[in-house]
C-alpha cells in the first residue's frame, strides 16, 4: 500500500490581492496540516491574483521561484507537507506571461512548473500557451499537474498518465453553469486513465464571472473519496469556502491499470487523426 492523505481547497480570492490572498492561503495550510497529517494540499488556478486581472496580470505575474512561490514554500517546508496552487508567471521577458500551476515539496523546494496548454476565452489575451506536459516525481508518488479548461481534453490527461502520472492535480476556475460539465469531466479523466484526480475549484465572484467550487478527490474506478459539492455558505447562499480531504492507496493504480487494461489495450497506429489540426 502506499497511502496518501489530500486534501483539496476551494476559496474566494480577492481580486489582484495578492498579499491578501497569500495570508488566506496560509492560514489555511495551516488549519488544514493542524488537524491532520496531509502529503498534499491543493489550491485552484490563478488562486493569488484571481481570474479577471485583465492587463493587471503584467503587474500581477511572477517569475518561479519568485516572492508568491517563496511564501508557500515556507508553509510547505514548516508543515511537511506539497502543496499545489495556480498563479501567473512570466519569462524574463516582461511581456510573456503564463497561467501556470507550481508544486511544492515539503522541504521546500520547488518540484515542477506547469504552464497551462489550452487557453480559454479572454485568457488569450493575457497568456501564452504552454506546449508539453510534465509528471514529476514525489516522496509518495508521480503527480501531474492539469489546469481548468486543460480538463476538457482527454489528450492532456492521457499524456500525463502514459508519463506515469498515478494522480491527476487538477487546479480549476470552472465557472457557472458548467457544474454538471465539471464533474463529468473529472470522473472521466480519472475512469479512462486508471488514476487519481484531486480537483480543485474556486468560489465566489469577480467581475463577470462566479464559480461553484465542487472540489472533490476520485478514485481510478470514478469513486468519490470526498467533495464539497453542495456546500453553501447559510448566510449567503452561494457555494461555500473550505476544503475536503481523503486518504488514498495509490497501489490501486498499478492494480486498476492491470485489471482493466486501460492502458496496455491502446492502439495507437489508428489514433493519427488525433494529432491533426483541426
């Protein structure tokens, strides 16, 4: 067996607030690690800045390892625990900016950088591209990083998988009404590949745009560990702040992948239009 405890969080960040939503995120690593023992805490995409910065994400961007990435290895490295979560980043050149996502091991190193690959909508305008997908080695296993619209793509996924990824890290900002579209997604993702998904949504509004959180941790036979799906703030109504949190045997990849052959039943000669633009 080797098991893994996750958790993942969905907040409302305050919009091109980035020490603001620093301290948040803080705070909640530490509430979370306080009250458990976690390997992994997962934060959704653009969680520093929020999603609408427009031309503010040329202030707003950082560079990786930059001030942003050093706060949170701080609480990594003083909690033990990786810790995920969505931000802008730019080149050395002031003008490429990315929305990518960075995973951070409990010493406080930086294990890996994703730059999201397909751009949505007005994320175009502000962001370039990334071009490949990475799986990176830690203490408890091999993790992929995914961000928001990526999930609508089963390439991405399978890619990760046939890296060796056994669980998906999946940082989102999936707005409203696209709730039932979320979920099948992440079910998807994790049913095709024979892996872990720990999904990771936002909350709250920022200026035309309000999102439903529904984070939740699945299993590699579609299995929901935990969710936040349903969870409404009482005195507003709205989908609520907070986190879930499940312990997973990431044994039962190699097991599922084995059983179903998800992976080996491939075939890949009959796939080339797959790779053609369309």
């Amino acid at each position: 067996m080797r098991e893994v405890t996750i958790a993942t969080v969905q907040m409302k960040p305050k919009l091109g607030e980035t020490e603001e939503n620093l301290i948040k995120m803080s705070d909640l690593v530490a509430k979370i690690a306080g009250q458990q023992k976690v390997d992994l805490i997962v934060f959704p995409e653009l969680i520093t800045t929020g999603y609408e910065c427009g031309v503010r994400f040329t202030d707003l961007a950082q560079r990786v390892p930059g001030s942003t990435v050093n706060v949170m290895a701080q609480r990594a490295q003083e909690f033990g625990v990786h810790i995920a979560f969505g931000l802008p980043t730019k080149e050395k050149v002031e003008s490429i900016l990315f929305n990518s996502a960075v995973l951070i091991g409990p010493d406080g190193e930086l294990v890996g950088e994703y730059r999201k690959v397909h751009l949505k909508g007005e994320e175009r305008m502000a962001f370039r591209s990334g071009f490949r997908y990475l799986a990176f080695e830690c203490q408890f296993g091999i993790v992929g990083l995914l961000l928001g619209y990526d999930l609508a793509f089963p390439e991405s996924a399978r890619s990760l998988a046939l890296e060796g990824a056994e669980l998906l890290v999946v940082c989102a900002n999936w707005e409203k009404p696209h709730r039932d579209e979320w979920r099948t997604y992440v079910l998807a993702r994790a049913y095709e590949n024979a892996l872990f998904v720990a999904a990771a949504n936002r909350v709250g509004d920022d200026v035309t745009y309000s999102f439903f959180g529904d984070s939740m941790i699945v299993g590699p036979r579609g299995q929901v560990y935990a969710t936040l799906a349903g969870e409404v703030d009482p005195k507003t109504n709205e989908p609520a702040e907070g986190y879930c949190v499940a312990r997973v045997d990431l044994g039962e990849v190699r097991q599922r992948r084995e059983e179903f052959q998800t992976l080996q039943n491939r075939e890949p000669d009959s796939y080339k239009s797959i790779v053609r633009k369309y």
